[in-house]
C-alpha cells in the first residue's frame, strides 16, 4: 500500500501563558494522500491554522509542540534541525494565507518576488527563470502574463494577488500546500475561482492540498476528505460522502446545518448555541457537551475517543461507542 503524502500522529500544542497552559492541540492524528486535498474544518478556535502551522513546524511563541510525530514524504519532520526545515518549507511543503496583499512585499513587482523565490532553488538562467515565472504567472490564470510581471501588488484585486500568492507557492514545485482560509477575503465569484484553480492544480500538478477554512461548503466543493476539529481535537473525520451524507458528530450536524441554503432565503441561519471554550478552561469529558443536544450523563464525565463507524470514516462521539472500534 502507497505510503500517504504525509502523516500527523498524535499531535499536541501547549501555548504556556501567564494565565496557565492554553491547550491548543490535544492529540490529533491524520493523513493526507498523494494528490489529495483535504479539509480542515471548524469554528475558529477550533486549532484549525495551529495544525497547519504546526506542520511547518511554526507554532509562534509562547507555543510548542509537546507531543507527536508529523511524517512527511517518510521523513520524521520533528527531530529535523531549523536549517532542514527551512529547506522543507521553501521546497516541499508551501503555504498560502488569507490576506496575500499582507503575505506580498509592496516594494518589488510580482515577477520580481516569485523570480528571487525560484532563484534560491533552482540553478537556471535569469533568462530560463524569467520565462518560467510568466508561465506560472499563465497557469494561475493571469491574464497577461508578461505585462504583469512588472506589476506591484498594490495594481492587483484581492483574487489577482491570491492567484500570484499561489504562483509563488508553486515556484519550487512542492508536493504539499497548505491553503489557510485563501478565500475567506474574497467575494463569493472570486472564491469560487479560486478554488476552480486549486482544483485545477491538483489535478494537473498531483499537487496535495489541506484546506483550511470554517466553510463546509468550500469543502463539499473542493475536497475528498474531510476532518472536522472540535477544541483542540478531532470530532469527525472521513472522506466527503460520509461527513456531507452520513454525518455521525453532533458538531458535524450542527455545522451543516448553519449552511445558507438556497431553497430557503430569507430564513434566519441555524446557529450552534454556545461557543468554543477556551483551551484555558476546557469543560472536563466531552468538550462539546455543553452545546449538544444529545448530550448523557456520561458526556460531562468522560471524553470520547474516535470510534469507527465505518472504514474511511470516524467520530468521537458516545452516541457511536456501540458501533466498537478505537477507544480513546
Ligand atoms: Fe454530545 Fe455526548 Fe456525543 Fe459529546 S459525546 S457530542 S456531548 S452526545
């Protein structure tokens, strides 16, 4: 069996304050398959771009990782030294942001920033690199191309920036790109070009993507599989089909069900009551159980662990105990 593009194992991020320990992440564990893009959904505070960071090995202080293994292309990413992954981060694994006019640098043109990018990794011509940026700049579907690679980003929309961002991603031709909410900024026709174009890649370049975003609905169009975090944790995890038609989470159900849906405008949005609680003061047992419907005796004195409810999909949820599988 293939081994998958990457692997988190029990993942665990402690941000130490003067408050007391914030428990970001409390043991995740999944993967991503080779020319897979998979979501990572949740309310934010859920720990959704902490997983992307963490990945990259980019916590911000005061955070660390405690526990847990991130395998990447075979490689333990964790005992790597900050030099190797400096050279990861620039090479294999890319990362786009939700603002790019934010991430872009106002004082070169867009060919000049992708261009110095290339030039750190490849041994090519001025002349060779410059003809491959106006074709990436093509195959993000820039509309002039050549005319844009003297342009500053301050000449771009919000979506003309977004697509240079992800040029730039692509200039060292990773195998793993990490989109953080890239279209949360945009407008709603802007959004949906854009995920046409991640799309897009991944089917011309094999390219995996994990995208991060509080939008099921970005999810049911743009990836195969799905996991759902809940405070820190996994409440649900598997391929679209299963989370969309066969949701087994309370949380899953709840997110679902706040997607607008077109047949009926003008209706109030279904909400979840309650909110995320912080990780400074996390409720002990099921850490959803003071905004679940369905919430037993049992939930408020015990955490779930992910039960199988079937073998591409899983939930952490007492109501599936009965189903068997992996106890906590
Ligand atoms: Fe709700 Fe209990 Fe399931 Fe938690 S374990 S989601 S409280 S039913």
């Amino acid at each position: 069996m293939n081994q998958p593009l990457l692997s988190v194992e029990d993942l665990h991020v402690r941000f130490r304050t003067p408050l007391g320990d914030v428990h970001a992440i409390r043991g995740i564990s999944f993967s991503i398959e080779r020319g897979q893009i998979m979501g990572l959904v949740g309310e934010t505070g859920c720990g959704k771009s902490m997983t992307g960071r963490s990945i990259l090995r980019l916590v911000p202080q005061p955070g660390e990782i405690t526990r847990g293994r991130i395998l990447f292309e075979g490689r333990d990413l964790m005992p790597l030294s900050e030099d190797e992954m400096h050279k990861i981060r620039g090479e294999r694994i890319a990362m786009i942001y939700q603002d790019p006019a934010a991430a872009l640098n106002p004082v070169f043109s867009i060919g000049q920033q992708i261009f110095m990018v290339m030039e750190q990794h490849q041994a090519n011509s001025d002349v060779d690199t410059r003809q491959r940026v106006i074709q990436l700049l093509e195959d993000v579907g820039l509309p002039e191309p050549m005319t844009l690679y003297n342009a500053y980003p301050h000449e771009l929309s919000g979506g003309m920036q977004q697509r240079a961002m992800i040029a730039m991603a692509l200039s060292s031709d990773p195998s793993l790109l990490i989109a953080d909410e890239p279209t949360t900024a945009l407008d709603v026709t802007i959004q949906a070009q854009i995920l046409d174009l991640l799309i897009t890649l991944q089917r011309s370049r094999g390219i995996s993507i994990l995208l991060i975003t509080h939008n099921l609905g970005i999810v049911a169009e743009t990836c195969q599989r799905v996991v759902v975090l809940y405070a820190g944790r996994i409440a649900e995890q598997g391929d679209v089909g299963d989370i969309f038609h066969r949701p087994h989470h309370p949380y899953t159900k709840g997110l679902l069900a706040a997607l607008p849906n077109p047949g009926s405008r003008g209706n109030a949005l279904n909400v979840i009551p309650g909110r995320v609680p912080s990780g400074l003061d996390l409720p002990p047992g099921c850490t959803f159980a003071p905004r679940c419907e369905y919430v037993m005796d049992h939930c408020s004195q015990h955490q779930p662990g992910l039960f199988t409810v079937s073998p591409s999909h899983e939930a952490a949820c007492f109501l599936h105990e009965e189903v068997g599988g992996k106890k906590p």
